[in-house]
C-alpha cells in the first residue's frame, strides 16, 4: 500500500501541553516534546514543539483543517509553511529507500512513527537553513559596506539587536538538538537502527545540520568584529571629547589670565 507522508514547518513553537489536553484522539505516544496521534485507520498525526506537525494518508482538506486548529497554540505562526513530501510503500517483499520514498516490510506503526519523525526533522532543518542564509546574507552586506567605506553603518542598538537575533536561533536549535540523535526506540531493535540510519543520509540531516552550524559560526565570528569596530568607535568619541572637553578648559584659563 503506498502511503503518503507531509509534513509542515507552521510556526517557531507549539505549545504540546496546551494542545494535548484540548485534542482528544487515540494519542499513541507522547513526551514533553511530541504527540503522536492515531485518528483513524492507517492515518496519523506527528506533533513536534519545534514547529511542525506531520501527516500520514490525511487528505488536503483535512489538513487544512487541523492547521487551522493547531494554529491556535502555534507561536509566530507563519505566513507560509515550509513542506516536506514522502512516500511509503507497506508491505513490499524488502526494506529499500530511495530518494524520496522507502519500501519497508511490514507496516509496523514504530517503523512509520520513525519515517514521520525523520520527514519532520528535515523539514526544520529546511526552516533553520532559511534563517541562517538570511543571518549570512544581512552579515554580507554590512562587510560590504565596510570593505567600501572602512566604517560600518549600523548602530549599537541595531548590532544588539542582531545579535539578539543571532543567538536566539542559536539557542532555538540547541534546544531541539534532540531531534538529532538516535531515538531510543531504535536503541535495541537492529530494523529500525538500519531504517533510521539510511533516512538519516537520504535527508543529509547531518551535512545540512553542519552547514547550519559553520554558517552561525561565521555570522558569530563577524558579530564579533563588528562589535570590536564599534567599540573602537565609542572609545575613539569618547577620547576626541575627553581632548576637546580638556583644550576649552586651557583656553578658558587662558583667557581669563588675558582679562584679569
């Protein structure tokens, strides 16, 4: 039976504790972190605190629909939402993967559960890939600017701001780091070791998390520079006023010498 996977990236965070108690369904599995809904025969709900619900065999509309619920306890919901798409194939004579569909033996709920669960940490890391161009690209142009100029032109509150953002992402993925490691269903069963390890390379989850992380490293890097400039600056202010503040005192009793 070919079965299809979509899951969405909606919003920075979803309260799970929130939802959990308003959405009553067959919760099959369910943490501090994510619900894992049964609604109906061979359809299932994946829901993550990161920002992204998955779907297995659920119609347009009726994902419509629980979007549109589950944005209620949704922070910073999006405008747009980031999607990923794959396909299942139960009960094939074999375990294979391809690229953008497995085949698996069997359709053991813990096997499909791992499949929604690998979906959805792809997806995020497709948001987390955006914001981190978007730090890049901003961190570009002002080195642009100061390679053209020799100054900077953005103000302390502007760069604390951009630091304040820089690191909230930071902290965001730290937080969700979890999704990352092996789950601890996959500990003891050699099936669902091979299965999650073989999405794990289909989906690129570890380059693109490096990516993600070499490219914050490198906006952290410039954050630091520009903090630097902008210090100097300060000091450079400061001392020019110190001098200027120091030279109309000497002139002051200069001049008052000249009257008396």
């Amino acid at each position: 039976m070919l079965q299809q996977v979509l899951s969405y990236q909606i919003a920075d965070s979803i309260d799970i504790k929130a939802f959990k108690s308003f959405f009553k369904s067959d919760l099959y599995y369910s943490d501090s972190d994510e619900l894992f809904y049964k609604t109906d025969n061979e359809q299932f709900i994946y829901i993550f605190k990161y920002g992204v619900v998955c779907f297995l065999n659920y119609e347009a509309i009726k994902r419509s629909e629980f979007l549109r619920i589950i944005s209620n306890y949704c922070k910073n919901p999006f405008d747009q939402n980031l999607t990923e798409e794959f396909q299942i194939l139960t009960n094939a004579p074999k375990n294979k993967i391809g690229f953008n569909s497995i085949e698996i033996a069997g359709s053991d709920i813990e096997v499909l559960r791992l499949i929604m669960l690998t979906v959805s940490q792809s997806v995020a890391l497709d948001y987390y890939e955006e914001q981190t161009t978007k730090l890049i690209e901003e961190t570009n142009h002002h080195t642009q600017i100061l390679e053209a100029k020799g100054r900077l032109n953005i103000s302390g509150i502007n760069l604390k701001k951009y630091i304040g953002k820089t690191l909230v992402l930071k902290n965001r993925i730290s937080e969700n780091l979890y999704i990352f490691d092996s789950p601890p269903e996959t500990w003891d069963d050699e099936n669902l070791t091979k299965i999650h390890s073989d999405l794990k390379r289909t989906f690129d989850l570890q380059e693109r998390f490096r990516d993600i992380q070499e490219g914050l490293n490198i906006v952290k890097d410039n954050l630091e520079l520009f903090k630097d400039l902008l210090q100097y600056r300060n000091s450079y202010r400061l001392e020019l006023i110190i001098i200027i503040l120091i030279l109309v005192e000497v002139l002051n009793i200069f001049w008052t010498k000249i009257l008396s």
